[in-house]
C-alpha cells in the first residue's frame, strides 16, 4: 500500500532505523527496488525527481508506482517527488499519486542560484500548508548541496548550481534549522555536511574536515524530534567504479559517502538516505559487462536483467546496513 513520509519516517525514528530513497525512472530500478525490499521485508521510498517524470511521464509513474504496489501487497511504498523546485511542481505530483514532496528551496526555483532564508521559508511553509491539507507529507532543505574541498556543488548536480559556495552556504545552521522547521512545519528537513550529487562528491577517502557528520549531530541535538535527510550519499563503491572501467568506461577515481558514515548518521537522526548514483553505475555495470563480453548480442532483456540484479544486490545491501530490514 501507499504510505507518506510521515508515517514512515515516524516509524523508522520510533524503532531507530534509516530507510533509503531510490531514484526510479523506469520499470527495471522499480522492480529491482522492490524484488529486493520483499527479500529483506523493507519499506521503500521510491522517488522520482523532475527528470524523471518528464522522462517516464507522470500517467506512466503513477500506474507503474500503483502496479508495484500491487505486485508486492506487503511492502508499504512511499512515493515522493525529488527536489521539488517551486508550487506547481509539488502539487503536481500529489495529484499525480505521490504521498510525499520535497520543495527545495535551498535554492531558487530555476534551481541555480542560492536562496534567501527567507524565500526558502515562504515557499516552504505554503507548500507544507497545501500538502498536509490533502494528506502529503513535505521534505524542506536548509543549507546548499556541494563540496566543502572545492566549494562547488556536484558535478552532476542536477541543479547546476553557479558559483563558489561558502561554508556557511554549504553547512546547515543548526540554529536557524530550528527555526526553519518551526516555521515550514515540514515533515523532514534535508540538511548541507558536505555531500554533493552525482559520482565525484570527494577527491579522497572523506574525513570530518570534508564530511561534516558533526553538523548532523548538532542539529539532531537541536531538534530531536525532526526527521533528518541526508541527500547525495551515494557509496560511489569501488567494485562498481572497477567494473565500468574493466569494461570501457572512463570514470576518474573518485569516492562517496562511506556506508558506515550513513550508518554513524541513521544514529544521530538521519531517517532518509538518497541514493541515486549507485543504482546508475550499478545497472551501468552491467550494461557495459554485456556488450564487452558479448558483442553479438541485441536482446535488450540480455542486458537489462543482470543490471536488476546487481541493482537488487546493492538496494539489499542498504536496506540491511541501515536497519530497514524487517520493517516492511
Ligand atoms: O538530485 C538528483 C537525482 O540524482 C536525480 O537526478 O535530475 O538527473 O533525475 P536527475
Ligand atoms: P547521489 O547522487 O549521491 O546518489 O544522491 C542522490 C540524491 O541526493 C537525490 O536527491
Ligand atoms: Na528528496
Ligand atoms: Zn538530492
């Protein structure tokens, strides 16, 4: 069945665990999600960002989110829009089935610039205000996603931010997230400690200087009671990165949050994990592994089935490491 954030995450914090969202665009990270949520007994967060539904198409979305729902009755699934950037966004994906936003107001909506706190308040709590009066919970964001080494936001940073960020842009405030939250009323808050989007997040094996857990930690102990987000923690894994080069690829070496660093954070608060990036290298992988080690072939099932696995493989995993198992 279709549950929102709320209920989920209320869950995970009575019982202590984290729940990762995976981005979905398609069927085939849909069921490997799912395949692999069923063999551990885990709810999920399936959440697609704007991409995604101008590539899949919302009608598409939402009978595919409802068909997974059907096919795995006892895998409670929250469907949540990824960086929302303005109102309409938002509420057009609760009209379209999603049982979760996040408006992310970090930065403004062409999603490039920062934002002034008191812009990202606004938009916040009126979507907060809109969303909870039809049932949907709401993800906020204080604080800009990006590099504390180079001050940049992600290379793949889907909001291709400009510009040099400060570490005051780039490290939520834990005193102005308190206020924040009381003021949005948002269900979850998405907090800045150094990570960024896509594959290249750190130039090294990340210490506290570069990710910054100790932010976590002093907002939770700021605000206990507030459901904590932490977006680009991808593992970047070695064994992927290997497996795309050993077949052609051309990554640079690169490195990601460490699970066990998602593992310290789920105990300071940390309820929602984004993972996005490890899914794509991990049906890449595969892809690749395919045609180099099978030229001939032309079967797009040839290639599709063994990236679900390795996708499965990696979602399990997540699911196990961050206490969700067992949960659904
Ligand atoms: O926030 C970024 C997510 O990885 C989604 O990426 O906008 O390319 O779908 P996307
Ligand atoms: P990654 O790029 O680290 O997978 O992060 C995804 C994300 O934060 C989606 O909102
Ligand atoms: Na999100
Ligand atoms: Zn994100």
């Amino acid at each position: 069945a279709l549950i929102t954030l709320r209920q989920l995450l209320d869950h995970a914090a009575e019982h202590g665990y984290g729940v990762p969202a995976f981005n979905i665009n398609n069927m085939e990270q849909g069921l490997a999600i799912m395949n692999a949520a069923r063999a551990v007994e885990a709810p999920v967060i399936l959440q697609a960002s704007r991409g995604a539904r101008s590539y899949a198409g919302d009608i598409m979305l939402r009978h595919m989110v409802q068909a997974l729902s059907e096919m795995y009755p006892d895998i409670p699934i929250c469907l949540h829009q990824d960086h929302g950037n303005n109102e309409a966004t938002c509420l057009t994906a609760i009209r379209h089935g999603f049982t979760s936003v996040m408006m992310d107001g970090s930065l403004e909506a062409d999603m490039k610039t920062p934002a002034s706190y008191d812009y990202n308040v606004d938009i916040t709590r009126r979507v907060t205000e809109a969303a909870h009066w039809v049932g949907a919970s709401v993800e906020g964001e204080l604080g800009v996603l990006g590099s504390l080494e180079t001050g940049e936001a992600g290379a793949e940073d889907g909001s291709g931010a400009v510009g040099k960020l400060t570490h005051d842009q780039l490290l939520t405030d834990p005193d102005q997230a308190v206020d924040f939250v009381l003021k949005t009323k948002c269900d979850a808050l998405a907090i800045a400690c150094g990570t960024s989007h896509g594959a290249y997040k750190f130039t090294r094996k990340p210490t506290g200087d570069i990710l910054a857990m100790s932010t976590i930690e002093a907002i939770h102990r700021k605000l206990p009671d507030t459901h904590l987000v932490m977006h680009g923690s991808s593992s970047v894994p070695q064994a992927l990165q290997d497996l795309i080069n050993a077949n052609g690829g051309e990554m640079p070496q690169t490195y990601g949050v460490p699970v066990e660093e998602i593992e310290r954070g789920i105990r300071m608060g940390v309820r929602k994990v984004n993972i996005d990036t490890d899914c794509r290298m991990a049906m890449t992988g595969q892809f690749r592994k395919v045609a180099t080690g099978n030229p001939q072939e032309f079967d797009p099932r040839k290639f599709l089935i063994p990236a679900m696995k390795e996708m499965e493989t990696l979602v399990a995993d997540r699911f196990e490491r961050f206490g969700t198992a067992g949960h659904a």
